[in-house]
C-alpha cells in the first residue's frame, strides 16, 4: 500500500465544490463515495441558478448511478420519481418521424441477411430491432413471463428539482456537507484559487475547488480565464422558450420526443405528472415574442413560459491549476441528444478515477488528460448534432435554409463523405469518426438514414431479403405488442405485483 507522505505534489484531502444543482451535488456525490476519505464540502445559493426544465438522460446515466456508484434502484424509483426512456423520436427529416433507439437497430446483421440492416431500414426504418418496436407500440420493456426486462438500453426522464433532493439525501449519507452560502469573493494567485468568502464572514479553503456554478462559471471563466470554444458555427441555436402543464389522460411515453419548428426544435419530456416541452431557436431568426406564439399554437395547454438564453460551446482547459468545472460551468450544448447528465457523470468519473489513480496526487499530465478527455466528448457532440441540422429536410424556412447550407460539420465532415458515398456500410469507426465517439457509427447511421440523406453507390435487395427483413419486423412487433408501457411498470412496481427481471448480457 503506498504511502500518503510520498506524495510529493499537493495532496487532495479537501474539495470544496461551488454550485448545488445536479452538476454540483452528483459530482459531490460521485468523489464521496468513490474516495469516502476526502472531505466534500457544497456551497449552493439561490444567486447560482438552477435551469430546472426536467431532463431526459441516456443509459450512461443509469449506469452511473446504479452500477458506478451502487445506488440502489428501489430507492432511486421511490425517492427521484423517475420515467423510463428508451430512446428518441425525430419528427424530423422526410419521414413522418423516426426512432434514435437506445438499440443497435442499424450497424448490426440478422442472419442470414447477406447486408448489415441499415440498407433495409433505408425504405422502412419501423421494427427494425427490439427497442424501436417497443417505442412505435407504446412499451418500455419487454415482457418476460409477467414482469418487464430490464436491459443496459434502459434510462430516464427526470424532474430536476425532485432529482436534485435526491441527490441531496444521497449526499448527506455518503457524509458530504451542504452549506447555504452567497459566494462575495474569490482570492487567487499563479496557482489557482486559495479561498472563497461567502456572506456573514465566512471562508474556506480547499486543495480543489469544483466549479458547478452553472453558466456564470465563476470559478474556471472568470478566475482561471480558461479558453473558450465556440459552436455557433455549428449550433445556430441560443434561446429556448419553456413551459409546460399537468398530464391528464396523456400515455407517459417512453421516449424523448423533437420535432422540428420553425427556426429550430421542440422537446417533449414525459414526467409521471407533468409534459414539459421547450421550443429551442436562434434568435437571428425568430424573436422571442414570435416564438413564444408559435410554441403556444402547437401547445395549446401550455401555462406559463419562460425564456432560457444560452450560448453553445465549451472550454477547452476544464481543469486548470486547482479548479475544475463540471456542467454548464465546463460548457453547454442544446439538449438535442439528452447529453447534459451524461456530459456531468463523465466529467465526476474521470475526476474521481484521476484522484484514485493518481494516489490524490493530481499531476499536470494527469489534468491535461482529463481536458483531452472532456474535449473529445464536447466535439464529438458538436459534430453529431451538426448532423441534425445539415440534412433536416422537413421545413423551408429562412432557418432551415441557413442550417441546410451553412453548418459547419467540424470534424463529422469526414463520416458524412464516406456515408454520401457508400451509404450505411460498416467501416473502421476509428478512421470515420476520427476520435472515440460516444454516439459512435451506429448513432451517425441513424441519423443519416433517418433523414434520409441520399448516397451514391446503391446496391439492388434481392426479394428473399425482404421477405427475411419483413418476417424479422413482423416477430419485432408481435413481442412490443406484448411489453409494458410506463404507467403499468410503475404501478406494478410500486404494488409489488412485478419486478425487473435483469436481461443477461450479450456474448
């Protein structure tokens, strides 16, 4: 076992982490429970906003906290009133709509088909695999003898506030302090920061600071002036009107839905209790006034809305010198693919595994390898929402015009190439996607098949592969139409009349 005294670098024994939304508090969380002998202290304040619009998440979330930080899911279920979510709906492209399934429903091959299904899906992209069957059904999960399956395609919609109390009670039991503070200064020297003051006096000093303070990055920004990386060209997008109302007779869906607007998009997440929608626009093409209209005439039992002004990009050093930022503090993307949880479960992993592995001695090259690592998720996101907008043929509008010519794809410009030259054909990941990717080849498949971008070296079906794709589509619908949708999951959950039977893992 080493020894703490060889360390000869400044030893990580206290964090102090600046910011009590779920950026702040999971990260908390995350490096109590992975180091139970750090000190983690949050301070949080009213002054420190929190956007609070109820988030969709992908199965990395759910495996963060079930499997990474062994949160019991009977308590998680009761406590942070979860929805299930199995993927993602466009109301985008040439189609009435598609599936963005937390499936593998376009890269992989069902014997005996001579081709892998993304050039069947081409012509009819409905049931082409498991889980976006269950979503044009109606289900969640599958049914396995009376109970529903549980499976590493499984994740979820969350309301903020009520997951943000989760995270609180979490973090009092892991033994993490939770101080109500107005932060009213920052000191600082060549090596980072050495105190903040909070009101009534008070101070604290830390050997790292985590900087959750939301869009105002206080701490990475404006103390450490770390280099900021802008998407505009990429992500024209910079306001989103949000409201929503009580869900009546509404099903719960199992699925983020985003359907094009006018001069951008629309979101729909399904709460047990609420459908929270927002309208995400670029204001060089819409006011907000007008789009506050045309969000209410597509939602009629809309209530109160609110405006949300944002700008998309990242910064390039999120660790620097003693501070590291996390959420919207590191940066900020629209929440097009759900990447907001994700991007902070990463960023409170790769900490915590720094500390680990570097015995809480984090050196330079330790700290440059986590900013690769952030950069690589930020530009990987950039290139894949670009996609969404480069090839969106649904709307002529001044918008859709400008997104369809001026998006810049940034580093997917090479994948886009192959795919307009060759269509769904599995090739190197590595060599199309340039860096590890976390949609990954089957992700930018399904985009471009979903919006039905056109390639020129096209390959005749023969009919028995139809015949095989249709009996494979035909099977996929009959077991959907036997599954559970969300409100049966969780009334049988909650009466004790079902339980998740755990899917086994491939082979």
């Amino acid at each position: 076992m080493s020894d703490p005294k060889s360390c000869s670098l400044k030893r990580v024994e206290r964090v102090v982490v600046l910011g009590g939304g779920s950026a702040g508090l999971l990260t908390a969380l995350t490096l109590k429970k992975r180091l139970p002998g750090l000190i983690v202290k949050v301070y949080r304040s009213e002054a420190i906003g929190v956007i609070g619009v109820g988030e969709g998440t992908t199965p990395s979330v759910t495996k963060h906290l079930h499997e990474y930080l062994q949160i019991p899911f009977d308590r998680f279920l009761k406590q942070a009133s979860p929805t299930f979510k199995i993927g993602l709906r466009l109301d985008w492209g040439k189609r009435s709509h598609f599936n963005y399934s937390f499936g593998r429903q376009v890269i992989d091959r069902y014997h005996p088909l001579p081709r892998t299904n993304g050039f069947y899906c081409e012509e009819d992209f409905t049931a082409g695999e498991p889980i976006t069957a269950l979503m044009d059904a109606g289900k969640a999960f599958p049914n396995s003898r009376g109970n529903p399956l549980w499976s590493d395609f499984v994740a979820y919609h969350l309301e903020n506030e009520t997951f943000v109390d989760f995270l609180e009670r979490e973090c009092a039991l892991a033994g993490v302090e939770i101080h109500d503070a107005m932060l009213e200064g920052v000191e600082s020297d060549e090596h980072g920061v050495t105190r903040l003051r909070f009101d009534g006096g008070r101070s604290v000093e830390a050997d790292l600071y985590v900087d959750a303070s939301g869009f105002k990055s206080l701490l990475l920004s404006e103390t450490m002036k770390a280099p900021y990386v802008d998407f505009s060209g990429s992500l024209f997008c910079d306001r989103a009107v949000v409201g929503g109302w009580d869900r009546t007779t509404e099903p719960i869906l199992a699925y983020t839905r985003a359907e094009t607007m006018d001069a951008g998009w629309c979101w729909q997440i399904e709460h047990e209790h609420k459908i929270i929608r927002g309208y995400v626009y670029s204001s060089k093409f819409i006011s907000d006034d007008a789009a506050d209209a045309e969000f209410r005439a597509k939602n009629p039992k809309l209530t109160n809305t609110r405006v949300i002004k944002f700008k998309s990009g990242f910064y390039s050093q999120s660790w620097i010198g003693n501070v590291v930022a996390v959420g919207n503090s590191c940066g900020f993307v629209e929440p097009l693919e759900a990447t907001s949880l994700m991007i902070i479960c990463d960023e409170s992993r790769f900490l915590a595994e720094s500390l680990i592995g570097s015995n809480q001695c984090p050196t330079p090259s330790v700290r440059a390898g986590h900013n690769r690592l952030m950069e690589n998720e930020w530009e990987s996101i950039r290139g894949f929402l670009a996609i969404h907008y480069k090839f969106n043929e649904r709307r002529d509008t001044p918008f859709w015009r400008a997104a369809r010519a001026d998006t810049d794809l940034a580093e997917t410009k090479t994948f886009v190439e192959f795919y307009q030259d060759n269509g769904p054909m599995v090739y190197d990941e590595k060599t199309l996607l340039k860096r590890h990717d976390i949609f990954g080849l089957e992700g930018h498949m399904t985009m471009m098949l979903g919006q039905q971008v056109p390639y020129l070296n096209r390959q005749p079906i023969q009919p028995f592969e139809w015949k095989t794709w249709r009996s494979i589509q035909d099977q996929n619908r009959k077991h959907a139409g036997l599954g559970f949708d969300v409100r049966q999951t969780l009334e049988g959950l909650r009466s004790g009349n079902m339980r998740f039977v755990i899917a086994a893992p491939p082979k």
